[in-house]
C-alpha cells in the first residue's frame, strides 16, 4: 500500500464509504454506505477497481486533498466542480494527478455529491464487514469511529504507473441528468399496506408534485407536498427496506435511504426502484418529485443486468 492522498481541508459531509453493511439489522445496525449508489460503481468501475471498493463521498463539496505521488483518479457524481491545481477537471473521468498537485471539489453546480475513487480501493478498516461511514452509529470510516474525513488524514492504495491506462470518461448516454430546473421521477412499487389506506392516496400521490425538505439527508428525504390520509390502523413496528415510502402522521411521505432505521411503524405506500434512489440523492432541498407506477419484475431484471454490468471484470 502507498500513501497516496492527504486531506487538506473538508466538511463534516465528507466521508470513506462503500456499498454498506447487510445482514445486521437484527442487531440495529443500519445499511449505511454510499448514498448514490450509480455513481460510486462508476468511480470504481472506471479504474476497474474490486466491486464495491472503498471511496471518498463529498456532499456539497468542500473538500482539498494533496498527491503524495503519481497517481490514477477517478471521479463522479456531482457536475463541474473537481479541480487540480485550480485547473477543472472533468468529472466522471479517470484522471492522472502528479506528486504534490492538489485536487478540490468545490460546491456543485449540478447535483449534491461526488465520488472519488483511487487505485485498487482506498483503504480502511473493515468493521462488520463494510469500511462505511456511518456517524449516528460511530461505526466505520478511515478512524472506525464513525467519524468523517479529517485535515492531515492519508489515505493509502495501490498506486499504478501512468502508462497503465489512458484517461478516459463516461459516455454522455450514461451521466446522469442533475439540472435543477428537471423533475425527478420515481418509479414507486407498491406494497401490501397501500390497501389500508384511502381508495384516493396512491392517485393523490401520482398526480402531486412534492418538493425535497430542507431536512432531508441520509437518512431519509422528506417530501413536502399534497397531504395523504394516514390509516387510523395501529401496525407494529417492521423492518424498513431500502426505499420504502412511508407517510407520516402529517400527511407527508418519505423515502428512506440508506442510514435508515432498521425498524419503523409509520405506514407504507410502497418501495422505490433501487436504481432511482441514486436520482434522489443527488437532489438538493426544493428540487421537485413525482412518482410514477412501475412493474416489480421490470425493474428486478433491470437491477440485476446494472449489477452483473458493474461486477464484469475488466479483459
């Protein structure tokens, strides 16, 4: 392993994450991970890192970082906001940074948060099987204390030579729309609860337009927009899968991410389709959402040919 980047200057939204923890929530411990799944698999892909290889997550840039040596970047996410040296760079590109030059991600005209990927992952250490970041928990990270990146933090890989690959980027067709002026559509399944509610909540959910709360993070991102009628039935608490949309006693629905609790009694219109999840989260406070209906074996299939593409190793 070489050190290969120092943290110079960052916020507390910047953070070691990867693809999070699975098969704890018995136990309380929430999924964690990166937030915008599409875009992390990118930032390893492009370097044909191990699947689900650590990474650097900024939200709302503010991060500086130092090259100890030459090295291979990649980044994506987030558009028009990675420099090196004060030079931009492009985004959802693999990119050569020589010894001493500086790389900062500024805030982000378009979307909410960049990836930052390094040669064979970065390093860190593994806690419950995942290096995630998760700060609520104090679980994960560089300092396994749940604790963001800091200034004066290395961070180590294995560094490649520069004749071992060419820059390159993602084609166009597969970047992603972040223009704020767009509104999200999410693909919403619905599950076995949207019974008990009112004959006219799912239609009032297709037709409203909700806007992203101020509150929102990874937790969940709560929507403001044309209440629903909450059931009067009392339910038990359940566990709360990646996506569900629950409506609170306000009326107001939200989409649980991936720092969510592992359990929750509010009730549930249904489940959003994996792969618009990485669209949310990419939205900032006032962005405007619809959903839309969906077929559940569509978008199964759908999820599992974009994980087999991102699992393929490299020739």
């Amino acid at each position: 392993m070489n050190k290969v980047l120092t943290v110079l200057k960052t916020n507390t939204l910047t953070s070691i994450q990867d693809q999070g923890r699975f098969g704890y929530a018995h136990l309380g411990i929430t999924q964690g991970g990166v937030a915008d799944e599409y875009s992390f698999h990118w930032a390893n892909k492009l370097l044909e890192n191990p699947f689900s290889s650590s990474v650097i997550e900024t939200s709302l840039g503010g991060l500086e970082a130092e090259f100890q040596q030459n090295s291979w970047f990649a980044i994506t996410g987030a558009m028009d906001n990675a420099y090196l040296d004060d030079i931009k760079v492009p985004n959802w590109s693999r990119i050569w940074a020589k010894r001493g030059q500086r790389l900062s991600v500024r805030m982000p005209r378009m979307g909410l948060r960049n990836y930052i990927a390094l040669p064979s992952g970065i390093k860190a250490p593994l806690h419950h099987g995942s290096s995630a970041t998760v700060t609520k928990d104090r679980l994960g990270g560089l300092h396994s204390d749940g604790q963001g990146l800091r200034a004066g933090d290395d961070l180590y890989c294995f560094a490649l030579s520069e004749k071992q690959y060419k820059p390159i980027s993602v084609s166009s067709k597969f970047i992603p729309d972040f223009a704020p002026s767009s509104i999200i559509q999410l693909r919403l399944l619905l599950g076995s609860q949207h019974l008990l509610f009112d004959q006219n909540a799912t239609p009032t959910l297709y037709e409203a337009t909700y806007s992203v709360a101020s509150q929102s993070n990874k937790m969940g991102y709560q929507l403001t927009g044309h209440p629903i009628a909450v059931p009067k039935q009392h339910l038990i608490s359940e566990p709360i899968a990646l996506g569900a949309v629950q409506v609170l006693p306000s009326g107001q629905p939200i989409i649980m991410l991936c720092e969510r609790q592992t359990i929750g009694g509010y009730h549930k219109l249904g489940t959003v389709a994996r792969l618009d999840l990485a669209k949310l989260a990419q939205t900032k406070p006032g962005a405007k959402i619809r959903f839309i209906p969906t077929d559940v074996n569509f978008c199964l299939n759908e999820y599992k040919n974009w994980l087999k593409f991102f699992q393929k190793k490299a020739p």
